[in-house]
C-alpha cells in the first residue's frame, strides 16, 4: 500500500487525483460545519455591490464602493445571477460560488504541491493534507466572503517563487510565465483585499534578487536589455488590477487612490487598543458585535487620535495588547465568520486542534529556519536564489502579523497564517513518525499538551471576558 501511494505522488495525474478525492472527503465531513446560517454586513454588501455592477457597470456611485475594492464584486456580478445577488441567503450558500471557490482553491492547492515536489513527496503530502483536510479554511468555501479567493492568490504567488527559485536562470517561457504571473496576482490580491499590500514588498525584494541573479548569468548586453524590460512588464502586470480601482475612485469619487476611498485604518487602529477580537454575532434581533475587551487596558479616550501612541506610552500593556491580538488571530474559536451559538458543543475540541496546529507548525517553522541558518552558518554561504522562496514566504507572514498586531482583529484576519501552519505541522507529524526518536516524539508530545492546555486556558478567559461584557452590556 505504501509502494503504491508513493508511485502515485510521483505521478502528476496521480497526485491530482489523490489531492481531489481528499477535498471532496473533507468537504464532505466539513459540511456539518461548513454551511452556516444567516449572514449580513460582508456577505451580504458584496452582493449589493456585484448586483450594482450587474446594473450601473463598474463606475456605479454605489455606497458600498467606498468602502470596497472591486475585484471580487467585479467576478460575483460575472457568475452569478442577479436574482442570487439580491438575496441574504445567497451570502451563506450559492452554489455557483461554492463550486467556484472550491476550484479555485483546489486548483492552487495542486499548484504549490507540484510547485514543492523537488523537495520530497512528504513536502507535497504535508501541503495537500495541511491545506485540502483544513476544517479553519474549508468553513470559507461556501461563504460570499474574499477569503477564498484571497488565500488562492497567496497561495499561487508562493507557488510561483518556489518554481522560480527552482528553475533555471534563462528567459525561456516557463519562468518569464511564472514572473509575470506572480507579479499580476500581488496585485490582485491587493484588488480582492486591501490587507495584501504587505505582500507587495515581499514579493518585490523576491522579483530584484530574481532578476538580479538573472543579470548576473546572462551572457551581454543584449540580454541585460531583456531583463529590463521583463522587469518592466512586471511592474505592469502588478499594477494591471490597480488601474479599475483608481479609475472608479477618480471618476465616481473624485479621489486619486487604488485604495477604498473611506479609510478605515485610523478607525481599525483606535479600536486596536480597546478591542482584542470581533466576531459578528447573528440574533433573532439581528447583527451584533461580541468585542472581546482588551484586559490590560489603560485610559484609551486620549490616545484615540494617535493609537500607536498608546505602545509607546503604556509599553507593557501595548505588548501584551500585541500578543492578544496575535494569539487571537489564529484562534478559531468560532469557526463560521457569522456566529449564532455562543458555545457549540464542539468548541473545546475545535480549540484543542487548532492550537495542536499552530504549535506544531510554529515548532517545525522554526526548527527549517534554524537549519537553513545554520546551512549559512557552518558553509559561509551567500544568498542563494532557491533559498529567496522561503525569505518572501517568512516576510510575507510576517508582514500579516505585523498588521494583525495592531487592529482588533477577526479570526478570518489569520487566515493564510493558519493555512501555512497546517502544512508544517502535517511535516513535523511525519518527520516525528519516520526519523524521529521515540525519546523526542515524547518530549514534543509532552510539550504540545501543555501549550494547548495554556493556549486554550487563555482562550476561554478571552471568551468568557467577551460574553460577561456583552451580557452586562446588553448588547
């Protein structure tokens, strides 16, 4: 049996299909959980501005366009019918958008697993088990939120630098694909989400260190000259996705930006100091926020214009602020964006696995960073073009902490840091099982139990903290 699963994973075709049949099994199990109840705000504006677009077309004076990008409105009002559009219900569950979003998602899983192949078939395992078996991803699927789409896209743009730190330095048509390519997905995922701009940084250090290195093995002038423009066509394929956005901002709202014309960042930052977490609570009376309060907070009123002040000034409860915030993005403790019971029978479970993930991921994630440095360390070792993948995929999350550390944050916020947790705890899980001593697996037994008895101590007290709020508040 092991024999044949390992011809398969040698196989693309057998692969993919492996890869399938585990999504569909996991859909499958999932769907007790994955298709929620009533929604509103998120899911129910972009279908008002998709049904606008359907409309007026792309420069509608919609209110909901000031607060949203366009892109994925933009593909809504493309498959959908106006009729699902205008209806509440079709934010939980639309058929059309299930399939679409469950392609997608499919199809930029089998990317990355193809894309890692080089690196074993426990690579390629641990990807497809690590994201396709994801209960915190696949809740997403059927919900007319972003997410979806926004974690295709960070999914792909890492596929796409793990093939080119792979490939050859040559301009032939694969790795000048794959560069353009990632470069028109950065910016379309800052199109689907405001957030993604963190990963326009990262993904443009990766592009200089990959042209760079493609100046430095070519062999004259005239292909020096085909480096530059091939970096210039990358920056237009980055900003292709832009121009719509700023478009609709100049003509409809007067405004010169490719961002939503209501900042919302201020706001996000002042209710950072005063808000851990938010979760969208459903009721028979309608929506309604459950804040989980910040438990070491100091007088906000004064720092409410300059938030980033308040760390400066209070840098104790500022850190612990941040470390609430982080903790508290990658915690699903809730696993539908939309809640309606405040404590499903299956919480403690869902916890339990979910911080069993982000230690075990945390815990490999480190150990692959450590041996990469000490790689560097013993051989004095330069920076190395297949090392760059891993450099934009630590950068990349680290910028998403870094925005998550400040804002009162949703678990959805968290999203592609817990899709990257998945697959790395998968491989620790495997590695632990192959090449492992029996005396380390107990010790990481041992230490797993504790942190996720720590974690979902602390996890509870958080919840227990927002629900004594909400019930005194009467909210």
């Amino acid at each position: 049996m092991q024999r044949i699963l390992l011809d398969l994973f040698k196989d693309k075709m057998g692969m993919a299909g492996i890869a399938a049949i585990v999504f569909v099994v996991a859909v499958a199990l999932t769907g007790f959980w994955g298709t929620p109840g009533p929604v509103c705000c998120d899911a129910v504006s972009y279908g008002q501005l998709a049904a606008a677009y359907q409309r007026d077309g792309l420069l509608t004076p919609h209110e909901v366009a000031k607060i949203r990008t366009y892109l994925y409105p933009a593909i809504l009002a493309l498959i959908q019918a106006p009729e699902r559009l205008s209806s509440a219900r079709a934010g939980a569950y639309d058929p059309v958008v299930f399939y679409w979003q469950a392609l997608l998602f499919l199809t930029a899983v089998l990317s990355l697993s193809l894309a890692v192949r080089r690196f074993g078939i426990a690579a390629q395992a641990s990807v497809i088990i690590g994201l396709l078996l994801n209960i915190f991803v696949l809740v997403y699927i059927p919900v007319r939120l972003t997410e979806i789409l926004s974690l295709a896209c960070f999914i792909l743009i890492i596929a796409a630098a793990v093939e080119l730190a792979g490939a050859d330095l040559n301009l032939r048509r694969k790795p000048v694909t794959l560069f353009l390519c990632g470069s028109f997905l950065v910016g379309a995922s800052v199109m689907v989400r405001p957030a993604n701009i963190a990963l326009a940084p990262c993904w443009i250090l990766f592009a200089l260190v990959y042209l760079w290195r493609l100046v430095r093995s070519c062999g004259g002038a005239k292909e020096i000259w085909k480096i530059v423009g091939l970096g210039m066509v990358g920056v237009m394929m980055f900003g292709m996705p832009l121009v719509p956005q700023w478009l609709i901002n100049t003509v409809v709202f007067e405004r010169s930006t490719i961002f939503p014309v209501v900042e919302l960042g201020s706001q996000q930052l002042a209710w950072g100091i005063t808000h851990i977490k938010y979760v969208t609570l459903i009721t028979q009376e309608g929506a309604r926020g459950l804040i989980y309060p910040n438990p070491f907070l100091i007088d906000s009123a004064r720092y409410i214009k300059e938030p980033l002040l308040y760390y400066i000034e209070n840098p104790f409860s500022g850190l612990m602020t941040i470390i609430l915030h982080l903790f508290n993005s990658v915690t699903f403790d809730y696993l539908h964006p939309y809640v309606t019971d405040l404590r499903p029978w299956y919480l403690p479970a869902i916890l339990a696995a979910n911080h069993f993930v982000v230690f075990s991921g945390l815990v490999v994630g480190a150990c692959l960073i450590h041996r990469r440095l000490q790689h560097w360390r013993t051989r004095g070792a330069r920076l190395q073009l297949h090392d760059t993948w891993w450099l934009l995929l630590c950068l990349a999350l680290a910028a998403i902490c870094v925005l998550n550390s400040f804002v009162a944050v949703e678990s959805r916020f968290g999203l592609p840091v817990i899709a990257v947790l998945g697959p790395l705890a998968c491989y620790g899980l495997f590695s632990l099982a192959l090449h492992t001593s029996r005396r380390r697996r107990t010790a990481f037994a041992l230490s797993a139990l504790a942190y996720v008895l720590a974690a979902e101590a602390v996890s509870f007290w958080m919840l227990d903290l927002a629900l004594s709020q909400s019930a005194v508040s009467g909210a």
